[in-house]
C-alpha cells in the first residue's frame, strides 16, 4: 500500500471530507485540509484527537492547524512518514 492509500484509508475510516493542498512524494511530506460532513457533530477537537491516533500509529509525524485562517476547512495537517517507518 502506497502512503498516499493509506492516507486515505485513515480518512476514510473517519467519515471526514477531505484534499490534499500539497503533496511532496519525494519527501513522503503531505499537507491536507479536512472539513466535516454536515450532519457530524464531533467537536473539531474530537475528530482531530481520532485522526491524530491513527497516523501516530501509522508512523507519521502529525503536525495541526485547527480553523485554519483563509479557508473553510475545519483543520489544516502536516503529515510526513517517520524515516524509521517501512
């Protein structure tokens, strides 16, 4: 699996919309703004919290901007793979 289908995988498993801002598959370094589907009443904290487990676990730095300025998106991500993953 690719890191950028496991990417989706994760944020596919959380019911979140999402895309990519940026991508540097030489760096394995990606950017992505996530929202919440309409009808989602987690508390963006909450959804941040959930997603941050999962990419931990999958050995990526996680790095969050929550409401980020100049957008509609509820949270701004940074996430790269750790250079000790597989």
């Amino acid at each position: 699996m690719t890191e950028r289908q496991l990417i989706q995988e994760i944020l596919n498993s959380e019911a979140i919309e999402y895309r990519f801002e940026n991508v540097d598959e030489d760096s394995k370094e990606y950017t992505l703004l996530l929202k919440r589907q309409d009808k989602d009443v987690r508390a963006v904290e909450t959804i941040n919290d959930e997603i941050k487990k999962y990419f931990q676990s999958a050995n990526f730095d996680y790095k969050e901007e929550l409401h980020p300025e100049g957008t509609d998106e509820d949270i701004r991500l940074v996430i790269k793979r750790n250079n000790g993953a597989k």
